[in-house]
C-alpha cells in the first residue's frame, strides 16, 4: 500500500479540488476585533491565548492531530473490522468521507490560527512600545511567531511529500506571513523549511531575555502578587520549546549537524547540576496510588491547556465504548500481547498507562492515559514536545555512536529501562523508532517519524501481536 503517496496525494489534490481562494483564503476569526483589543498588553495577552485556546480544538491538538487520526496512522491500535470508525485511516483510504473531513477540518483551523498569529505580529510592530513594553513584546512577537512556525511545519508534515532531495522543491503548502485576504501562492517544502526555522529563529533571539523560564524556571503556580502573565510557562511555546521545535524542523530537513547543536545546546541549559528545568518523572509520581503522573509532566517542554482532555478518554479510549468506536490494543478483552511487543521492559513506566478496565460487564486492556484523575498532575495537559523528543534526536544525529548511545540510554534510564548497546547505527535507528513509538503514544509524533524516515514497514493494525507490514513508499 502507497501510504506515504496516498497521503500526499489523497489529501493534497482534494484540496485542489476546492477553488484555490476557497483553500488558501482563510480569514482571521472576527479579525480579533482588532480597534477594541491592542490598546494595551491585556489586549494582545488575550488575543494570544486565544490561539492557544484553538489549537486545542478537536480538529487540531485537542484530537486529530495527537491521540486522534495521526495515532491511528501510525498503527497503534488493533483495528480488523472494516466498519471500525478509523479503519478507512488504516488501509489510507483518505478520500473517504471521515478520513477527509479530518485533515480537511484540520487545515482550515490551522490556517484559521496562521491568519490569527498574523494580526498579532502587525500589531506588534517592530519594537516595544508604551502599549507593549518588554519583556511583553518579545515574549508575544516571539510566542507568536514560534506558533505561526509550529503550524505550518504540522500542516507541511502532513500534507507534503517526504522531505529530500528528489521532492524539497515540489509545491507543497502555502507559508502565509501576512494579513489580507488575497491568494498566496504555494511554495515548494524547501521554502516552507526556510520560513520556519527563520521565524523560530527570530522567535528565539525575541525570548532569549525576555523569557522568565530561563531564570525563573517553569513558575506552574499562580504569581502570589499579581497576574499570571508571565507564570505557567510550561503552557506556551516558550523558549526552550521554540528551541527544541527549531532541532525538530532542522531534523526533517535531514539538517542532522544543526538539529544537534540546537538539541545539544538546550540539554546544556536545562540539566545541569544546579539547574534542571524538566526533571524526570520520579517513581513515586508515576506509581502513586491516588495521584498517578501519567503525563510525565514535569517533563513537557510544551503543552496546551485543555479543560476538556478527558473527551480524548472518553471518545476514544473508555471502556464503555462500543468496538467499533474504540481504540484499543485488544479485541475487548485482557490480551496484553500487543502491549508486550511494545515495550521490552516490563518496568518500563510507559506500560502503566495500560491497564485493565470494568465497564461492569466486559474488562479489557485500556489505553488510561487521558483518563481523568481529580487534582492530578498535569490533568489537563495536551503535550506537544516534551524533553524525551530532543535526546532522541541528539542520539539521531550524533555521529559518534558511543555519544548517541548515552543520549539514547539517558532516556531509557529515565524510564526504568535497562540499557541497550546497538551494534551499529542503523541498530539505533531502529531502537530510537521503537522509543518514538512508547514514548509518544497520543501525542502525534511517531507517524511523522515514520514519514521522515521513509519506512518501509510499519506495525499492522490486524493483529493482536505487533507484526510489520510492508508499505511501498514512493513520492
């Protein structure tokens, strides 16, 4: 099956499909009612937020592009019956109404969002004003330009070839960087690239002094004397995420010497032995009884707050659900083979998100990792990068293999796992596929690991126990 060029192609040409003013003209909600909201900080806090409010809608973080679509495609989940509500994902029949109402609701809410981070950089202006003073002007500039970044690189991923030679100067998706409503034109990958880490790289230079996480630390409390403006960083795409996005973006472009300096520079900043800005998840958080961390957050680098996480759980995960409608590792029962072949250490505290659910009539394996818990640590978090993702991609892109190992190994130590000795670096690859897979799960990013990598094999959704099967990837 021609996975990778179905989604190019299911997905890219259905669009065309549409007029090009109907798919490329997407206009800022309500213009953020733009004369009643920037007359002072205030105003352009809340136009922010209101971003981040979006992006976790349904149709974007809040499902689809984390634990939702982008999941299934990467074959987590045991999906053999063909009236399954994601089975047309897995045999990538895209042009199917489910399958394309998703990407296609997807597009339009990121560049809905774009159109939004676009007012917001022209209000902005060029340098801090009395309305916006620093540090308020560099950290909305440079939150704003990181997340119009973030969003085209995800739209890029998904509805873009494979990044290479052969396809970089293929048209791919249109970079908006500005306001007005006028058709812009499609770019090829290579100048999409070019524009994402150039306004990630403006967006670091805007937060490198003006970002409080660098020597205030993540402040995930409430500010005892005063607003919140500046706390709960953890919440934005602040500036140890924009930077570990900017090693992201250089490792799609398969940039391995600069997605490591950036990988490298950061892990220096945020563990050293007087500062550790993401501590590991500790035992005792992920164990507790009461209380379990099942979101390892003192780890995410960034996150949405989303309320209404527990609708991930409940609409695709709960027990309750009928099968069809569910995403499971099993076909209703107890079987653990599936989760077995995941994880190779059975201490590994990735595996406690599996556990054996009642609906009072069927147990079976569930997937509880968006499950609700009272009070609990990082409820209502949507993680979108975490400090896991840049020690995969140091070990990645080190070239000397006894270096990457211990990148990768710090990550399997973290996780209570016993350490692993690749032979070779094509052995690593491989092993650092297998952590993308238990390290990401619901969060989005293990299909797009297997998009940058071409691979050739994938799990297969029919079986309980994971066995590969073969894709023929051509672009």
């Amino acid at each position: 099956m021609k996975i990778l060029y179905k989604l190019k192609c299911c997905l890219i040409l259905s669009l065309f499909t549409l007029s090009c003013n109907k798919w490329v003209d997407v206009k800022p909600t309500d213009r953020l009612g733009e004369d009643q909201l920037f007359v002072n900080k205030e105003g352009y806090l809340k136009a922010l937020n209101g971003v981040y409010v979006e992006m976790a809608n349904e149709m974007l973080y809040g499902r689809t592009m984390t634990a939702g679509a982008i999941d299934v495609l990467a074959n987590y989940y045991y999906l053999p019956s063909s009236v399954h509500t994601f089975y047309n994902y897995t045999v990538f029949s895209y042009q199917e109404a489910g399958p394309k109402a998703a990407f296609n609701n997807s597009w339009v809410k990121a560049y809905e969002l774009i159109a939004n981070c676009n007012v917001i950089l022209e209000k902005c202006g060029n340098a801090p004003s009395q309305i916006l003073p620093e540090p308020y002007y560099g950290i909305i500039k440079g939150e704003a330009l990181a997340l119009r970044a973030m969003l085209h690189f995800d739209m890029l991923r998904l509805y873009g070839p494979i990044y290479n030679e052969a396809n970089k100067a293929k048209p791919a998706i249109p970079y908006v960087n500005k306001t007005g409503f006028e058709v812009q034109p499609i770019s090829s990958s290579e100048q999409v690239m070019s524009q994402i880490t150039s306004d990630l790289n403006a967006a670091l230079e805007l937060m490198a002094n003006t970002d409080p996480i660098r020597t205030e630390g993540v402040r995930n409390i409430a500010n005892p004397s005063g607003p919140n403006d500046l706390y709960y960083r953890q919440y934005r795409l602040n500036f140890y995420a924009a930077k570990a996005l900017l090693s992201r973006a250089y490792l799609w472009q398969n940039k391995k010497a600069d997605a490591l300096t950036q990988a490298e520079a950061l892990l220096t900043e945020v563990q050293t032995p007087t500062k550790t800005v993401f501590p590991y998840v500790t035992f005792a958080a992920v164990s507790n009884v009461d209380k379990p961390d099942r979101m390892f957050s003192t780890e995410v680098m960034f996150s949405l707050y989303n309320i209404n996480r527990v609708r991930v759980y409940n609409q695709l995960f709960d027990v309750n659900l009928v099968p069809n409608s569910k995403l499971s590792f099993t076909a209703g029962d107890v079987n653990e083979d599936r989760v077995n072949s995941i994880y190779d250490d059975a201490n590994d505290y990735r595996r406690r998100v599996w556990q054996n659910a009642s609906s009072g009539t069927v147990t079976a394996t569930t997937n509880v990792k968006f499950a609700d818990v009272l009070d609990g640590p990082g409820r209502y978090m949507m993680p979108l990068i975490r400090i896991s993702e840049v020690l995969l991609i140091a070990a990645e892109c080190h070239p000397d293999l006894t270096t990457a190992t211990a990148y990768f190994n710090k990550l399997r130590t973290a996780r209570n796992c016993v350490s692993l000795n690749p032979a070779n670096e094509a052995l690593l690859k491989t092993e650092i596929g297998k952590e993308y897979r238990r390290e990401m799960l619901g969060e989005g990013q293990t299909f797009f690991f297997y998009k940058r990598n071409a691979y050739a094999t994938i799990p297969n959704h029919t079986t309980l126990r994971i066995t590969p099967e073969k894709i023929n990837v051509r672009i």
